[in-house]
C-alpha cells in the first residue's frame, strides 16, 4: 500500500511539473486580470503582449499614479489580483509590503530583522515575491523563506536556508527569486530545493553546488520538466520532478558572480557573465557530455539578464559604466546590432517593443521588429539608483530605485 502511495504522489508531481510549464505562458489569468506573479513575470522572461501607449502620454511623460516607499532593496514588483508585492530594508528589518495596485495603499506588511548586505552596493532584500493562488513567497537577503497568506499577511510557514540546509551566505546574500511551479516551490541557495509549497515540507534537494546569484529558469519545451540554474558552479540543468541532476557545464566567474539568468532554448541554453568572462551556448543531450556551440566576449552581463526574442539575445555588454546594447543572433553569437549610445539599463519587452530603465531612472521605449534598435519614446521617470526592471501589468508600470520609492505609472491605452 506504502508503495502505491508513493507511485501516485510521483503521479501527481510529475503532473504537476507538466501543468507549470504549460502554464507558465499566461499573461493573462482565466477570469481576463492581467498578472505579473513572480520574477520575469509569467513566463520568467521578462516579456508581456500588453501594450504601453506611450503615444498618448501628456508632454511625452506618462502620468504618475502614486507613489510610496518600501526600503531600500531592489525587489522587483509583482502582481496578481489588484495587489502589488514588495520588499525593503530599514534600519536592519527587512519588511514584505502588500500594496493597493489602484493607489499604493498598505494592505498588509510583515518584518523581520537582517543583515544589510550593503558591499559595493545598497543592499537590502533583492528576490522577487512568487504569488500563487491564495498565497505568496518571499525570500530574504539573509536566507529567510517565508510563506504568506496573499490576503492578509498570515504567515503559513517560514525557514531560514542557512539552518535547514547547512550552508552558509554568498558574499552578497541570497538574490536568487523563488520559482513557483505547480504545487511546488524551488529556490536555488547552491542547494537548490523544492517545497510542498503551502507546507514548507522539503520534496527534494540537491547537493551544495555554491551559490550564486541568478534566478532558477524552466526549460521552454511543452514536454521537458527541467529546471536551469546558474550558480557559483556554473550551468545545471535539473530534472523538476525529483532534483537529479541532467546536465551540468562550470562556468567559473571572478568573485563567484553569476547573477544574469541563463535561457534555455530547445536543449540549448545561452549563459553570459560580466568580469570578462564572455558567454556562451550549451547544448545539453540525454547521456552525452555537454557541447559548447560557441563562446566569445560579445556579451558580458555582469548582473542584468539578458531576453531571448525572436532568435535574438538582447543585453547590455560589459560591466556597469563601459556598456552597450546588444543585439546578438541566439544561434551563432554574432553581433547583429549594437547601440553605444545606451547603457546601463534592465530590460523589459511589451507588445514588441523594448522597454529601457536606464541605471538613473530614464525610461526608454525602442522598436525592435526590424534589424536593429530604433528609440520611440524617452522621459525622465524617477532618480536614485534604478537597479531593478521595471513591472508592467495592468495597464500600469512599476519602476522602482534601491532607496526603496515605486512609481505606478499609467501605460494603459484607455
């Protein structure tokens, strides 16, 4: 009986791993609200077809919605049924906001004391908060993991990484975003582990590969249930179903940084990092060693991830201050286009177009359907340093800065 048991919670996951990816495309949810649930939105690619009618803004700047601050951080927004999620840091507490999309209002918070981490940087908490149905994840620069009632606040169940796994803090903290994926949830700490995710009960781990700094990745394929890391190891692929391991290829950068999220690609997966290190695409078979389709200096990305579109990597080259826009062809890793004139920016992608917010808070919108970068549209929208990509949901952009103030914009086209 113990056996059959276990033959039907296997049956279950793997379905549930199945219904994660092919789910994972929504943008807009079944009762027609548009969501934006966890860290690249909800395909984790940084891409939405909402549309941003920029065309209608009043003296080309979009109108401000409200404004708030959260702490310093550089937690990307997220969304899902009228509520946005945040976090920040004040005063060695670290607090998890939830928001009133329609006026920043406070529906609930929860804090908890930790460490800064403010090395060559801020600091403050940098994981995106996962949203699922009737709750929400959040994961804390010092390795606390907490599951919230999405409504109120409640906390369901909590852990702190360092106590659970026996390991240790990377040198900036944990940034890495939690993946919701069917009714589990998995964040790579080096260890990489999956949870019962409205019990926190561990389903499975993996050993210590060291961590980095890069949010865990689904393999794009309707019938695959993989899972890509990028971690102080290197390339990992996983199998989503019980951690063992598929594949795996080092990818050793100085300082251990490699933080921009790999894109996997029909068995393939584009892997870049800054410091020189270059990038690079993998090839990945069933029992055959890894292949390295080619390797070159063309795209160096030292912490922005880089977006895969239409047989297109587009990234920031060279690390920050002595960057430039790119455009290289996924499939050989040549340079198709370069724009000097823009650097220092995260990315964004709606409705075809590329959405620039540039490290001092200047929005830019480019059209990118023809061969190179052609800008439509730029507007001053926020000061600080914008270190974090922009949100779009709703009709709404969110932008934010590491002191901690969001932005809501209107980008809608009513």
């Amino acid at each position: 009986m113990a056996s059959r048991f276990a033959t039907q919670r296997q049956l279950i996951r793997i379905f549930s791993s199945i219904l994660c990816i092919a789910g994972g495309t929504l943008t807009v949810e079944s009762g027609g609200q548009p969501t934006w649930p966890s860290w690249g939105g909800p395909s984790r690619n940084w891409i939405t077809d909402e549309s941003i009618c920029f065309d209608q803004w009043t003296g080309g700047d979009p109108e401000v919605l409200w404004r708030t601050n959260v702490g310093t951080g550089y937690t990307p927004v997220t969304s899902k049924n009228g509520l946005v999620y945040s976090s920040g840091s004040r005063r060695g507490v670290e607090t998890i906001y939830c928001l009133n999309a329609e006026d920043g209002s406070v529906q609930w918070k929860h804090s908890y004391k930790s460490e800064l981490y403010s090395l060559n940087h801020d600091g403050g908490p940098a994981a995106a908060i996962a949203i699922g149905e009737a709750l929400v994840w959040s994961l804390g620069r010092d390795g606390d993991l907490f599951c919230l009632n999405a409504q109120s606040g409640e906390v369901v169940w909590s852990t702190r990484l360092d106590k659970l796994l026996g390991i240790k803090a990377p040198f900036y903290g944990y940034t890495s975003s939690p993946l919701l994926c069917g009714d589990r949830l998995i964040v790579d700490s080096g260890v990489v582990t999956s949870f019962e995710m409205d019990s926190g009960t561990v389903i499975w781990k993996t050993r210590d590969y060291g961590a980095g700094y890069a949010s865990p990745v689904l393999a794009d394929s309707p019938t695959e249930t993989r899972l890509a890391v990028f971690n102080k190891f290197g390339v990992v692929l996983l199998d989503l179903n019980d951690g063992s391991e598929y594949g795996k290829y080092p990818w050793k950068t100085e300082f251990d940084n490699n933080v921009a999220a790999v894109i996997p690609h029909d068995n393939r997966v584009f892997v870049s990092s800054g410091y020189e290190m270059g990038c690079g695409l993998i090839q990945f078979e069933e029992d055959t060693p890894p292949e390295v389709l080619y390797r070159n200096q063309n795209m160096r990305s030292q912490f922005q991830s880089c977006l895969y579109h239409e047989g297109r990597v587009l990234g920031f080259d060279g690390d920050i201050g002595k960057n430039s826009l790119k455009g290289l062809d996924f499939e050989t890793g040549e340079v198709q286009w370069e724009e000097k004139n823009l650097s220092d920016g995260s990315l964004v992608i709606a409705d075809n177009k590329l959405v620039i917010l540039s490290f001092t808070g200047e929005l830019i919108i480019g059209d990118i359907a023809g061969p190179g970068f052609t800008e439509l549209q730029r507007t001053h929208v926020m000061g600080g340093k914008c270190w974090t990509p922009p949100t779009v949901c709703g009709g709404k952009m969110y932008v934010r800065n590491s002191m901690g103030q969001i932005v809501c914009l209107d980008v809608s086209c009513e």
